[in-house]
C-alpha cells in the first residue's frame, strides 16, 4: 500500500504546485491566457464548478460541497479496494486518489477547481482547459483498466 500513497501524495502535490506556479505565481487568474508553446500549450484560466469540461456548472453552491464529498468518498473507496490489487495497480489508484483529493482541495479553497492547461493539435481548436489533476486521474483510471485484476490468493 506504501505505493498508493507514494503516488497519491505525489500526484497531489504535483497538482497543487502546479497552481500555485502558474496560476497565482505567473498571475494567470489575473491575465487570464499565456501563450507558451501555442497551439500545443497555452496557459487558459478556467475554474470549473462543475465535473469534467464544466458539465453541471452554474449550479447551486451545494453542488460545490457534494462534488468534494463524492471526491472523498471514492477515494475511500479506492483506497480500500486497492489494498487487494497488484503493485502497479496500486501506483494507479494512488494517482487517482491524489488527483481527486487535490481537485476537492480547489473546490474548498476557490469554489471551484483551477483549471489552466490548454492543448490544441492539428487544426482542431480545443476550447477547454484542465490541470494536472485531471492528467492523474485519466492515467490511474487507465492504469486500473490495464492492471485492476485481483490478486490470486
């Protein structure tokens, strides 16, 4: 289990460092868009109050507190599931835990979850932002689709 909180705290604190560095260190909640690497990286001030791409967003603040406790409680969930899986397995969850818990985090402090990283490609125009986070979480997911199996006792 040392894995899965190795990950998660990584991941968490990846997430969280990231924010501070761009979104409050390079002022981007103020200047709003920063050009990097354009199209392929542009910093994009977004605070999602909603779940992925701002679905459900505009909702009533109570939308605020029950998002950051589904957050907590799948975390448990996953937490205590993982304690039965293989080793990178385990590594996964960690990064889906540590990105769950570090959006929840977003949601207590702002309202809503920093989101700034924009990637577009190959003539398609992609008009959302997300963060780390989210990267953490897309890939453990995927690491427990292509690790998740139990352990064979």
């Amino acid at each position: 289990m040392a894995r899965l909180w190795i990950a998660a705290a990584a991941a968490f604190a990846l997430d969280q460092l990231s924010k501070l560095v761009v979104v409050h260190g390079l002022n981007l909640d103020r200047v709003k868009e920063i050009e990097v690497f354009p199209p392929y990286l542009v910093f994009m001030m977004g605070w999602n109050t909603g779940i992925n791409f701002g679905l459900g967003a505009g909702g009533p603040e109570v939308m605020r507190w029950v998002l950051t406790g589904l957050a907590v409680v799948i975390s448990l969930a996953l937490i205590v599931w993982a304690r039965r899986l293989p080793p990178l397995a385990q590594v996964s969850a960690g990064l889906v835990v540590g990105g769950a818990l570090a959006n929840a985090l977003d949601r207590v402090i702002y309202g809503a979850v920093a989101d700034f990283l924009n990637m577009s490609c190959c003539g398609i125009d992609n008009p959302f932002a997300f963060n780390l986070a989210d990267v953490f979480i897309f890939a453990g997911a995927f690491g427990l689709i292509l690790w998740g199996e139990r352990k064979t006792a």
